[in-house]
C-alpha cells in the first residue's frame, strides 16, 4: 500500500483535535525547545504540529530545497518515485503504526501534506534509495555501566544542514503505557536519538559504505521503537530481528550493559574497540560488517584495496587515543569532553555540522545532557523526566 491509502484509512479513524486538551505543551530552556507531548499516537502528533507550526514549515522549506538541488526534478514527482520504489511504509505499518498516526497527526495541525511528512521522516532513506549518497560524520562514544558507575552513551549528531537551526527534544509521554521518552530531533522529525525512563538509550549513525534494501525498516521507526522497550534485552531482540531500509551503526545502552550494531541489508555485526566489549566507539566507517556495496567496492579497486582490509577514519583513531589517555575509565565528563574537541584537524570530531552532543547516564534514574552547536565551549544543559 503506497502513501495515499494510509490517508484515506486515517481519514476513517481520527477527527478533529486541539493540543490544548492532550495537556501538551512547549517550554525553552537554555536555548532548547522542549516539547512535552502527550496522549494517543495522533494527539501527539498534532500536538507537535500545533505548537512549533512555523519551524516545521521552515525545515520542510529547507529540506525541499534541498531534494530538488541534489536530484534537479520535480519534488512531487521525486517523492511518488520514492514511495513506488520502496516497500519501507508497509514496513512501518507491520512494525510501527503508531508512528504513521503521529505523522498524520501533525499533517493536519500543519497543513503540511501527509505523504511530504511521511517522506521526510524518511529524508536519508530517500536520498539512499534514489542512489544520492547521504554522507554523515556523526561520532559515538560509550561505556557500560558498573557496580559504582552508570552505563554511559554518547553521540555527536551531525545531520545535513537543512535540520539544522532549530533543535529540539521532545518529551513523549504515551497513554498506553509505554515509557515516556526525550529524544533529540529538528522540527518536523520524530526522532534522531535519546533515550527513555527505564534507562534505554539510542544513538545511530549512516555507515554509507554497506549495502541498503527497498524495503525494511527506516531508521526513524526503528529508534522510536527501541525507546518504546523496557530494557536492554527487549532492545537487543528487536534489533536482531528486523531488516534494515539503510545501512546504520546503533549503539544501545541500558543499566544492564552496551552494544554496537554494525547493520546493513544482509549483515548485523557487533563491534566493539577493546575485546572486554564494555566501550562502543563508532565514526561511520564499517569495521566488522563486510556486506559492501558496489559503489564502495568499486573504489578500493581503484586504491588497490580489498573489502578485508580495516577501515577507520581520523575522528576515530583521535577519538581512541583520547579513550586510551583516560585509561578506559570513561564518565559523563569524560565522554562530553571528547565529542567536544574541534580536533583532529582533517576531521574533527566537533564539526560545523553537529546539530548538538548527546551524553545519556542510562540507570533506573536516567539523565540527558546535551550541548547544542558546534561551539567548543557550548554548556550542556540537563534533562530529566
């Protein structure tokens, strides 16, 4: 079923709605919208819409621009094509229907249409698809937890730049029963990372060298999912048993421990840099998954390389170096302190395109804190539920 028929479903099932009556709000805090979301899939979805309508406008705006920049073809059209070639929809519909409510949700709070949204949820997946690269330099860094410390995760979220210039948390809180949730997005989005009540965490990076599906599970669903899980272990299974729409690193944490998912098309594979496996360190560069795609294939021809060769990157070996000089002993501190350095200088870790800095303390009291920008100096600012 292809975009318009979900329209013509939700049209059944939901009529008119103010976010007044959810109990949803917006607050600011230091430079950070905060969106307090609650009640049903669609309540919250046009929660969102309602009260950050403008800034949605402007990235939808943006990330238009931007698609029909990089394809030089009708939006529309580029959007239909997207749809017709894939099967990732039916995928969220078997998977994660909630998430098609929140997106109608929010069509109609905006006047945004419903089939744009769906599409800019999955605004890599279409660049991936329709065989435009969607490069990242996102940097994650964590450890696990032990009888005297908190599991600890981290990330540098450097999106392209038309999410860019309006961060946001939004702080879900479902009336089903799920846990609530804080997740970092860009107006518009459903979620980059974050993590939930019960100490469940999530961060995610493009690994643009392995092969990618027309059909599967986008990343933005399979995020939201994870944050919908009561502990590491319910995490861990969803991740082994789903197919993926696009090659993604996940780094999942919980009180219980930390995991690295190196996952493409045909391959999941965990890595970890030490072999106590109880630090993640990941910089977008596939180290165990070896499912490469043609295009990557064709290009260690031309350097005389081969797909068994390791391959890292300048953020990761600085990144490493900065791990071995805390002797492993990672802290929230610690971690921040790392994926806040401009350095190296070929490729920093702190880049004009980080959007903002994750670091989670994942116990049964779990903290957020994140610093926005790519300002070395920037604070980073508390959340908690």
């Amino acid at each position: 079923m292809k975009a318009t028929g979900y329209i013509l479903i939700f049209f059944g099932m939901i009529t008119g709605f103010s976010s007044c009556d959810s109990g949803s709000y917006l607050e600011q805090k230091n430079g950070l919208i905060l969106l307090h979301l609650k009640g049903t899939p669609y309540e919250r979805g046009a929660a969102y819409g309602q009260l950050l309508k403008l800034e949605i406008h402007e990235t939808i705006s943006k990330w238009k621009q931007e698609v029909e920049s990089a394809f030089k073809e009708d939006f529309e059209q580029l959007i239909d094509e997207f749809f017709d070639l894939t099967s990732y929809l039916e995928y969220i519909e078997s998977v994660d229907p909630d998430l098609l409510e929140e997106v109608f949700g929010m069509s109609e709070s905006t006047a945004i249409d419903y089939k744009i949204l769906l599409a800019f949820q999955m605004s890599e997946e279409l660049f991936t698809a329709l065989d435009k690269e969607a490069r990242s330099n996102c940097t994650s860094i964590g450890i696990a937890g032990t009888d005297s410390s908190v599991c600890i995760l981290g990330q540098n979220m450097d999106p392209p730049r038309f999410l860019h210039g309006h961060p946001i948390v939004l702080h879900t809180i479902p009336e089903n029963g799920d846990p609530e949730a804080l997740i970092f997005s860009a107006p518009g989005l459903l979620g980059l990372a974050g993590m939930n009540e019960k100490g469940v965490g999530i961060t995610c990076m493009g690994i643009s060298m392995l092969n990618y599906a027309r059909e599967g599970l986008p990343v933005v669903s399979l995020v939201r999912k994870i944050l919908s899980m009561p502990g590491l272990q319910e995490a861990e299974a969803f991740i082994k048993q789903s197919k993926f729409a696009i090659p993604q690193c996940f780094g999942v944490g919980g009180p219980q421990g930390i995991r690295c998912y190196e996952c493409s098309a045909n391959q999941i594979r965990e890595f970890y840099p030490y072999d106590e496996r109880t630090v993640v360190l990941h910089t977008n560069n596939s180290i165990h998954n070896r499912d490469f795609n043609p295009g990557f294939i064709a290009l260690l021809g031309r350097y005389g390389k081969t797909v068994v060769d390791p391959y890292y990157c300048p953020r990761y070996f600085h990144a490493y170096d900065k791990i071995e000089e805390y002797h492993r002993a990672l802290d929230r501190v610690s971690v921040g302190s790392i994926l806040r350095l401009q350095e190296p200088e070929l490729e920093p870790i702190l880049n004009e395109n980080t959007l903002g800095t994750l670091v989670m303390e994942l116990d049964f009291d779990p903290r957020l804190f994140l610093a926005l920008g790519h300002r070395e100096d920037a604070s980073f600012i508390p959340l908690t539920f």
